[in-house]
C-alpha cells in the first residue's frame, strides 16, 4: 500500500493464521522483507506463499528458547536481521475459573507471556548488535481492561506484557528502540470463530462506541503505523484498539 518500510525486515510470530496473518501480509504490503513465523510450520509456510516477494517463512515455538535462537540464526541466515517485532502468538484459551488450575496457568503463562520475552530478548539483541534502530510491538488484549471471563491466566498473561512493554521502553530508548503494545478488542480471528468467543460478539457489539465486527485488518493497520517512521515519538505505549469498548 505504501513504500514506508521499504529496506526493512520484520518478524511476525503466529503468523500462519488470525490476526498476525493480516499483519504479515499488511507490513508486506508497506514494503517490508516480512518473517512468516509459526508453531504451525504449514500454516506459516502457505502464508509466505501467499504473499509471495520477499516473505519467508521459519517455523518456531515462542515457548521454547532453543527454538527461538534457531529462528534468529535462520533470519541472520536469510536477512540482515530484524528492524521490526510483532509479538502475536499467543493461545487465546476459554476456560471457567473452576477448571483453571497449575498447569493450564504454565501453560498460557509460558506461551504468552514467558514466549514474548524470550523472543523480545533474542529479538532486541539483534537488532543491538546489527547496530539498528528498532520496533518491538506486543499484542496484548482490551481483556486487561475489561477483566473479560474465562480468560484468568490469559488476562495475567497479558497484563504481564503490558507491564514489560513500560518497563523495557525505558532501558532500549538509548538505542532507538521503541517498545509499545496494542490491545485490540474482540476480533474475527481464525481462532476465535472457531472457540466460544465468537459467541460474544453481539455483547461486544453493544458496548463498543463505533458498531460492526473487529476484523484482523483492524490491528494490522495500526501495527503499520506503529512500524512506521510515523510513531518515532511513541513508546511504552498501549494503544486501544476495540472501536471504543473501554477507555484506557
Ligand atoms: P489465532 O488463534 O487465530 O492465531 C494464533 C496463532 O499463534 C496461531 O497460528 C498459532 O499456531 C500461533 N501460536 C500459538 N502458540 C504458539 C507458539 N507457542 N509459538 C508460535 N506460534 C504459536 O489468534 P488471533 O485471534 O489471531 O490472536 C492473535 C493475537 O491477538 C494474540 O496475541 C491474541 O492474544 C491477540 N488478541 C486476539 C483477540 C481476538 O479477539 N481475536 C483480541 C485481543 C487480542
Ligand atoms: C473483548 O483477547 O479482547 C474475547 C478473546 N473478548 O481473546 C481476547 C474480548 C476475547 C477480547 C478477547
């Protein structure tokens, strides 16, 4: 759509589906050498395929550190390392309070939260050591303000994300590395048309200010722009991203 991150390389984590795909194929379209990255090596590869040009895609699990050092040796490999991280993965559970217990609070905890930072650290190491300046976008959730149910270790996790987005702004400002989070509302996912949430969405619909469905391309146009030139002045930031359903 736009040239503006032309020359610049950028890494999307659970991109095979939802709305990581929509940010892939969105940073794609501005120009960027886009990394396809997926637990779903599949998936991720036919979203490469589809956007075709200079996407590629490298499978790897956010959870896991051995898998995350062989996804940034792969880029450094294939790219001259990253400009730009979106941290999308996660896993977008529903479950009631009365069946959460220790190792679905691991396991959200070491996917969405513990997985951010461990790609966030190799990630922003080599954008250092590539002597760049940098982007670090999380995704995170409107369900950190609205205290959605059947979501505890999700919303945590998310509220963890949003915490290491204030804090890691402060110590990467000295090397042009903005750090800011996105915490869109409900959206029409491929995961979520296919889980109970797409249940909520005439509720969700009634107490957002502008009414229609969220849709993937929602957040990809304002992850652009946090990608972009644009929003230099902008970090540790959480920008609301739900057509007005909270405030924050
Ligand atoms: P989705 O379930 O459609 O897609 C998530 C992708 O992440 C999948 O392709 C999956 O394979 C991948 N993934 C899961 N675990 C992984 C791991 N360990 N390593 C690598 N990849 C992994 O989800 P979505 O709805 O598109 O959500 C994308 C992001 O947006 C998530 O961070 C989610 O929490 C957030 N979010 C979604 C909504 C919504 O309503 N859809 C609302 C707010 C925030
Ligand atoms: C408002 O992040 O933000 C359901 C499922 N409803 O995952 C979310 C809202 C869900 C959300 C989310």
């Amino acid at each position: 759509m736009t040239d503006r991150l032309s020359g610049m390389t950028a890494l999307v984590t659970g991109a095979a589906q939802g709305i990581g795909k929509s940010i892939a194929k969105r940073l794609a379209a501005d120009g960027a050498t886009v990394v396809v990255s997926d637990i779903n090596a599949a998936g991720g590869k036919a979203v490469a395929d589809e956007i075709g040009g200079k996407a590629i895609a490298i499978a790897a699990d956010i959870s896991d550190e051995a898998s995350v050092k062989a996804l940034y040796d792969e880029i450094s490999k294939s790219t001259g390392g990253i400009d730009i991280l979106v941290n999308n993965a996660s896993i977008v559970p529903f479950v009631a309070w009365d069946d959460v217990d220790l190792a679905h609070w691991q396991k959200i905890i070491g996917t969405n939260l513990t997985g951010t930072f461990l790609v966030t650290r190799a990630g922003t190491d080599q954008m250092r050591a590539n002597g760049k300046q940098g982007r670090v976008i999380s995704i995170a959730s409107n369900t950190f303000m609205a205290g959605t149910p059947n979501m505890a270790a999700y919303v945590a996790a998310k509220g963890g994300v949003i915490g290491f987005t204030r804090a890691l702004a402060t110590e990467l400002g000295q090397y042009n590395i903005t750090v800011n989070a996105v915490t869109p509302g409900l959206i029409e996912s491929d995961g979520v048309k296919a889980s109970p949430h797409n249940d909520a969405f005439d509720f969700v619909e009634m107490l957002q200010a502008v009414k229609g469905r969220g849709q993937p391309e929602h957040i990809a146009d304002v992850v652009a722009f946090l990608a972009s030139n644009d929003a230099r002045w902008v970090t540790g930031q959480t920008l609301n991203v739900d057509a007005g359903m909270v405030r924050h």
